[in-house]
C-alpha cells in the first residue's frame, strides 16, 4: 500500500467515524425523547452538531498549520467522546462539542482528498467508505435493544474508538502544500464550480433531509425507513468505490439526478420510490465528489480547505429552504430537479470557452 492510499484510507475512516452522529440522528432524537427528554433539546442535538461542524470547518481554514497529524485526530476525539459523557442540563453543550470535532476530522478528510495526486478517484474513496461505514453502523444500532441514552452513549462511545483507532493507525502525517498561482480564468472557473457545489447541496441534500417524511406518506413506518436508508447507504458506498476509477458523464448524471428526484417526490409505490431513493442517493453522491475534484485539480488547497463549509452552508440552506416551502405548500421538487441540472453549465462554458480560442487563434 503506498503512501498516497494509505494515507487516503486512514483520513475515509476517520470521517465516517466523525460522520456518524449525524448520521445516527433520527434514532439519536428518538432515544432521548423515550428517556424523557423534551422535544426541543432532542431535536436541538443534531442542530448543535451541525453548528459545531460548521464552526471548525470555517475556522481551520483561516488558520496557517503547515501539517496535520495524528496529535489533531486524538484532541478531536477526545473532545468527541468529552461531548458524548456531558447529559442533563449541559446535553446540547455536549453535542456542540462533538460537533466541532466532526468539524475537524471532516476537514482532514476532504484536505487529504483534494491534495491526493489522483483528487477525482480520492473523493470517491472518501465519501464510499464514509457511507459503508455509516450504513453498516446505523444497521447495527438498530439491530440492539438501546432502551437508554446512556446505553447509547455507551455503544456508540465504542464504536467511534474502535474507528477511530483503526484510522490513525493508517493516518499519516498531512503536509500542506503551498497554494499553487492560478490564472485568472482558473480562478472563475473554481469559483464557479465551488458554487454549483453549493446549490446541489441546496436541492439534493434539502430533498433528502425529508426523505422519512415522504417514506411516511407512502406507509412506511419508521423502522421501515430507516432500515431501508441503512441498506441504501452501504450499497451507495459500494457502487461509489467500484467506480472510483472510472469518469461518469456530467449529462449522465444530472439526467440521472433530475429523474431520482421526480420519481421520488410523485411516485405512489414503495418499491419504485425505495429504487428511486438509492438512485437519487447515488447520484447526489456521484455529482458531488466530481465537482470537488473539478475544483481540486486547479486549486487544491483552496478547494481541501474550502469545500466542506461550502457543502455543510448548503446543505443546511436546502434544509430550512424545503421546510419553509413544506410549510407554505409549495413543492420542493423544482428546485431539486434544476439543481441537479445544473452542472451542465460546466459543459457549455467549456465549449464556449474552446470555440473562443479557436476563434482567438484564427485571428
């Protein structure tokens, strides 16, 4: 194993380890509420975890390290497992706390990822791996009788040491490289690709973030739904590394995203929206780390430093944005399907972009 995929192994299972409170959500919601805990600290545990992630991920970019090792993974965890003992009165502070050490190993991920030598097949690993790990986890959680928080905390305190260990012993000692000059069209061009990025978190993310609503008006229970996200979620992450080598078509995608989402929101049929729930998962999945990679390959420090609070701003705009509209009646769907198009302005502006120099060159 050279050094590259070691390193790149190492950082994926750290990040599914960090991706895992949020991941484990629903049913992190559903055990505090059961130990009588009110809705709104229940609720406002997942909001924490989201403010805290987006704090680091904000924060560490602005700072000038010129190497992270496995020192920073150890703090994080530690700070994660801190987070996870603190009940009672201090439960949301707790969760805070885990949230910015998600913040943390989310962004040593997505940095090892953008400054790999190979950036289109690294975030592929990265987010395939995260999601075998977070399926196959969230499977098991469901499998045992967790009739407490403090069971909970127990089990999920295990799961997240065992991951952890396993990748800092892969993790290798990060070293920045400096920000490499880039040309002013380069410039636009990463701007505008880390700006697609960010509305295809706003339509895909905000429609995922409701699936188990939507499950629910097809009768599909709970249990059901989130069995069915957790086997979604592994054979995502399976898909996503056997193609890691391979180059999908950004016209491939987006129809493919485009017909994910109509078949999800309108369908009546639990079987055909199951297929169209992985289809939009992998396809979300698919587009993501190619955009990042897109951006990488011309500004890899700039994109490892800058993507992930990028796709967490979205993410969380497309979630308040679909509630909003499911509140005042207005279907989501519009906006989700021209997200999903979207990056094929990538396309158009590079064809536009080679008609005007051959154009420039003939003069």
């Amino acid at each position: 194993m050279n050094r590259d995929t070691r390193s790149l192994l190492g950082t994926s299972i750290i990040n599914g380890a960090g991706s895992l409170p949020l991941h484990l959500s629903p049913l992190i919601i559903a055990v505090l509420m059961a130990d009588g805990t009110g809705t709104m600290e229940a609720g406002g545990s997942r909001a924490m975890v989201l403010i805290g992630q987006l704090t680091t991920a904000t924060g560490l970019p602005l700072l000038t390290g010129k190497q992270i090792g496995r020192g920073h993974t150890a703090i994080a965890a530690i700070v994660m497992i801190t987070g996870l003992a603190i009940s009672g009165s201090w439960l949301l502070t707790g969760w805070f706390l885990i949230g910015l050490s998600c913040g943390v190993l989310g962004y040593l991920a997505t940095l090892t990822a953008a400054v790999n030598s190979n950036p289109s097949h690294a975030f592929l690993v990265r987010l395939g791996v995260t999601l075998c790990i977070a399926g196959t986890v969230a499977a098991a959680f469901n499998l045992m009788p967790l009739s407490s928080y403090t069971m909970l905390v127990f089990t999920l305190s295990g799961a997240l040491i065992f991951l952890l260990t396993v990748g800092m012993g892969l993790q290798l000692p990060l070293e920045i490289p400096k920000p490499k000059p880039r040309t002013r069209q380069e410039s636009r061009r990463v701007y505008f690709v880390l700006g697609l990025l960010f509305l295809l978190f706003v339509g895909q993310n905000g429609q995922l973030a409701y699936v188990l609503r939507q499950a629910g008006e097809r009768g599909i229970s709970l249990g059901q739904a989130v069995w069915a996200l957790a086997l979604i979620k592994v054979l995502a992450g399976v898909i996503l590394l056997a193609l890691r080598n391979r180059r999908l078509s950004l016209w491939l995608l987006a129809t493919g995203g485009a017909a994910a989402n109509v078949t999800v929101a309108t369908t009546t049929s639990v079987p055909v929206f199951v297929v169209g729930l992985l289809g939009l998962d992998l396809i979300f999945c698919l587009m993501a780390p190619k955009l990042q990679a897109m951006a990488a390959e011309l500004a890899p420090v700039f994109t490892g430093k800058w993507s992930l609070p990028i796709l967490l701003l979205g993410g969380a705009a497309g979630t308040m944005l679909h509630g909003l509209m499911i509140e005042h009646g207005q279907p989501f769907l519009y906006v989700a399907v021209l997200t999903a198009v979207l990056p094929i302005t990538l396309i158009l502006e590079r064809t536009y972009e080679n008609r005007r120099s051959v154009r420039q060159s003939g003069t």
